[in-house]
C-alpha cells in the first residue's frame, strides 16, 4: 500500500498536531498551514460603506437642521430647540435600549447584528424623508418635526448600534479590526462630504433672498446682498430640501444593501455567552470598568465641542462672517479636508500610539476656531481656517472607533466570565455622545433665541454675532482642553493594548481546545 493511502486511513484530528511558540512565549495548535485570518479588501470596504448613511444624514442634519428648521420652516428659535432637543434626547435613550436588545437577539443565519440593519433601514429613509417637507399646515408643524425626527433617530439608532459593534465581529484578530476601522471612518468622513455637497449644493442654488427687516414697512422687504435680480422662491428652496433628502435616502438604501451583501458576520467564541442584563446592571457593569467611563468622558466634552460648532457654522458663516452665498463651499473644505486625513491619522496611531494622537489630532483645532473669531472677515482665510480645521475633524472622527475595541478587549481581559456584552458598550457610547449633542443644539438654538435671532433676516443684531461667536469658538477650545485633561488620566497604553491582545489570544486557545477535544472523541467513536 502507498504512503499517500496508509495515511487517509486516519482520521486528520487524531493525527499529532505540532506545537509552536509565538514571541511571547504563549503555545498555540496550530499548525504550519494556518494562517491569522484577513479580512479583504473587498470586505473591509464593504463594511466600511455600510457606515456612510449615518455620516451623510447625519451631516446633513447637523449642518443644516437648524437653519432649515428657522429659515425654512419658519419656526419660533424656542419651538426649534425644542424639537432639535428633545430628538437627540429621544434618540440618547434609544441607544441603550436598542443595545439591550441587540445583545438578546437570537443568532440567525445572517447573525445577529444584520437583521436589526435591514429591517430598520426602510423606515429610517421614509422618515428622514419626511423631516425636510414643510407641511401645508401651521398649528401642527412643530408635532409633524418632532414625530419625523424621534422616528428617524430611532431608526437610525437600530441602524448604527448594530453597525458599531459589527467591529468586533468582522474578525478576531486587532490589526484587522484597527484596519477596518480606518477604512470605515475614511468612508464615514466621505460620506459627510457626500451628505455636506448634496444638501450644500442643491440648497445652496435654490437660496431664498433674506428679508431687510428695516425697510420691510416701506413694502420692500426682499433684500439681495448682491444687488442681483433673483426670482428663487421660498417654494423653491423647500422644494430643493426634498430633492437633497431624496437623493440621500437612495444613498442610504444602496448602502444597506452593500453591507448586507458584502459584510459576513462571525459568531463569538471568545468566552461564555453573555448574561442577561438589566439596564441598571448594564450601566453598573460598565461605571466599574475604569478605562471605558475615561475614554467615554474624555470624547463626550470633545465631541460636544465639534457638535457646537458643527451646528452653529452654517450660520455663523451667513450671518457673522456675511458668506451668505459661499456657506455651502466653505463646510464642504472641512469634510474633504477630514475625509483626505483620515489614512495620514491611521498611519500616525499607527507609529505613535493612539493616546498621542488624541492630544494632537483634537487639539490641532483650538488655533484655528481662534482665529475664525479673532480675525477680520475674509473670504480666502475662511477656506484656509476651514481645511486646517477639516484636520482636527478627522482625528475626532477617527480615534473613538479605533479606541472602543480597546476598552472592549480590556474588560474581556478582566472579566473573561462575563463576555459577549460588545452592543452594550458601543450603546452606551452613542448614548452619552447623542445626549451631548441634543443638550449642545438645544441649549444653543435657545440661546440664540434669547439673544434675538431674526429668520432670513439680512443682518442680525450684535447680540446674535457675539453669541455665534461664542458657540463655534470660546465654548468648544473649553470643551477640548476639558477632554484632554481627562485623557491624561487614561490608561491604556500601547503597552497594555498589546498585553491584552496576547492574554485574549490565550484565552481564545482555551476555548477552542474543549472543542477540538470533543470533535477528536466524537470522530474516533465515529471510526469505531
């Protein structure tokens, strides 16, 4: 009998398998032909897609929200806060509750997170879609926004919960999920320029003339800085805001499908299946692990500050600045100034750590958001202040989802009882995150309220400019300095993130080992 034929009579799990010793000492099964686990390309980008809808609404909301809902909508400044804080409040709460049940979803066939994606999406596109129509009624618009509004964040909450912690199940291994996470936020920071230039662009040409209040008594009310003739229409600018919200629903919907037929999703071994959780015990469970409540209050004062002024450029742009005409461009620079940097933030963690580039990605910003108050008006610095500035977005994008799989590893490290709670901490990020930005844009929109904003109006009292300037500079550098001083005190290191990466490879080996025992008995009874 041939040597080929003498050994296919043995089964491959009973023969011996070959030990190695990896740099830290650690023995592993494996043998010569396997390989660590590499996600492609392709993989990776699909994934990555699979997050641009929660960037290009989001952008899209976050710029322009505001102003639609006071030039536009023409609501009361009080009633816009109200609607604008009590969505992001509403959808604040969602986060955790959406994460509760994720992690108590069933695994299907598709896994656990993609279901919660693709059934969310077609509601998440009507309603957001809904958000920009102007209803041909006035006692109820402030309920029609508020009911649109609280309906898309929640179905963008059961959209983007799942897709977050889809991190940790897209691969076991950290190189691959740090690698995907770039390509995610470079997409991300892509998708913010798609959802900036589409509402930006469509809306910028079909700007309604502002209104001189001054000379409104004497019948001439329509003021045209450029003293151009215009015939574009209040009509017409509503009429453009639906356009944009429907090119973007489509965007929205091609990208749901890319990430359900592109992305496969893991199953979990890396330890016991999670327990039942409580919302009171889910926070507890997450208040005692000391690095994720520093990391978490670290980006809450960070990404409130960007929030600030994310919500309030656009108008301090039109109104402080007077490029009432030149707003859409100039928010434009700052997302492909983001979306440019992203690959230059990933190779600069890379090689330096990722707590050196929180203290020198977030603060870039601070001279910049200086100067765009400091400095008289000037179209050209404007663009320059506004791509320096496009920087620090990037870093602010990128380093929470590059730090989080971190923080998530750390516990698992410390508590390799209690796993599979990964929706848990990606819920309670968005969470905090999404409570500051509802208190940021509610609290700023009343004080423009206070401080006597007039809609479409052509000038603005001082008070409106000083506030302007307050909430897109003097807030936000306060804000940063804040994180930062906390990010001092966070303690996971390069160091102790490679520790963890071999203690849960350990403990990954452990696990298998049980089932590779009982897969050998189970083939040599088979063989019997």
């Amino acid at each position: 009998m041939a040597r080929g034929e003498r050994a296919e009579q043995f089964p491959s799990s009973l023969l011996p398998s070959v030990k190695h010793i990896n740099k830290e000492g650690l023995k592993t099964n494996k043998t010569p032909k396997e390989k660590k686990e590499c996600l492609s390309i392709c993989s990776k980008l699909c994934y990555a897609i699979g997050g641009a809808p929660y960037q290009i609404t989001g952008s899209a909301l976050g710029f322009f929200l505001q102003m639609y809902l006071l030039d536009v909508a023409q609501l009361d400044p009080f009633y816009a806060s109200i609607i604008l804080f009590v969505g992001r409040i509403w959808d604040a709460i969602t986060d955790p509750t959406v994460g509760f049940l994720v992690s108590r979803s069933p695994w299907t066939r598709r896994g656990r997170m993609m279901p919660w994606i693709v059934l969310s999406t077609p509601l998440a596109v009507i309603s957001y879609f809904l958000i920009w129509v102007v209803p041909p009624f006035e006692k109820g618009k402030v309920v029609w926004y508020l009911i649109f509004y609280c309906l898309f964040q929640s179905m963008q909450t059961c959209f983007h919960v799942p897709y977050s912690a889809l991190t940790m199940f897209i691969s076991s291994e950290q190189k691959e999920r740090d690698s995907a996470t770039a390509y995610r936020m470079t997409i991300e920071v892509l998708g913010t320029v798609v959802g900036t230039a589409i509402q930006g662009q469509i809306v910028g040409g079909a700007n309604a003339q502002c209104i001189n209040h001054t000379t409104y008594l004497n019948g001439s009310n329509i003021h045209n800085p450029n003293g151009n003739a215009s015939d574009i229409s209040l009509d017409d600018t509503k009429q453009a805001y639906m356009i944009a919200s429907g090119v973007i629903s489509a965007i929205y919907i091609l990208c749901a499908i890319v990430l359900f037929l592109g992305v496969r999703e893991q199953k979990d071994v890396a330890g016991p299946k999670a327990e039942q959780l409580t919302f009171l015990e889910g926070l507890q469970l997450l208040q005692r692990h000391g690095p994720y409540v520093k990391l978490v209050m670290g980006f809450l004062f960070t990404s409130l500050a960007f929030m600030l002024m994310e919500g309030n450029f656009a108008l301090f742009i039109t109104y402080t600045l007077g490029f009432r005409d030149d707003f859409q461009n100039i928010l434009l620079v700052i997302m492909l100034s983001g979306s440019l940097t992203i690959p230059l933030w990933q190779m600069f963690l890379t090689r330096f750590g990722k707590k050196t580039a929180v203290y020198i990605g977030i603060s870039w910003a601070i001279p910049f958001m200086i100067i765009a108050v400091c400095l008289k008006s000037n179209l050209i610095l404007s663009y320059v202040v506004a791509f320096a500035a496009g920087i620090s977005v990037a870093a602010a994008f990128l380093l929470p989802w590059s730090m989080l799989p971190d923080v998530v590893d750390d516990f698992k490290v410390n508590n390799p009882n209690s796993q599979g709670h990964e929706a848990i901490f990606y819920s309670f990020y968005v969470f905090f995150t999404k409570f500051a930005s509802g208190v940021s844009l509610g609290v700023s929109t009343l004080c423009l309220h206070f401080a006597g904003y007039v809609a479409r109006g052509c000038n603005q009292p001082d008070s409106v400019h000083l506030t302007l300037k307050l909430l897109v500079s003097a807030a936000p550098v306060s804000l940063i300095i804040l994180g930062l001083i906390i990010f001092k005190t966070y303690p996971i290191n390069e160091k102790r993130r490679q520790k963890n990466w071999r203690q849960l490879q350990a403990l990954l080996q452990d696990n298998s080992e049980p089932d590779s025992e009982s897969s050998e008995s189970s083939d040599s009874r088979s063989s019997v």
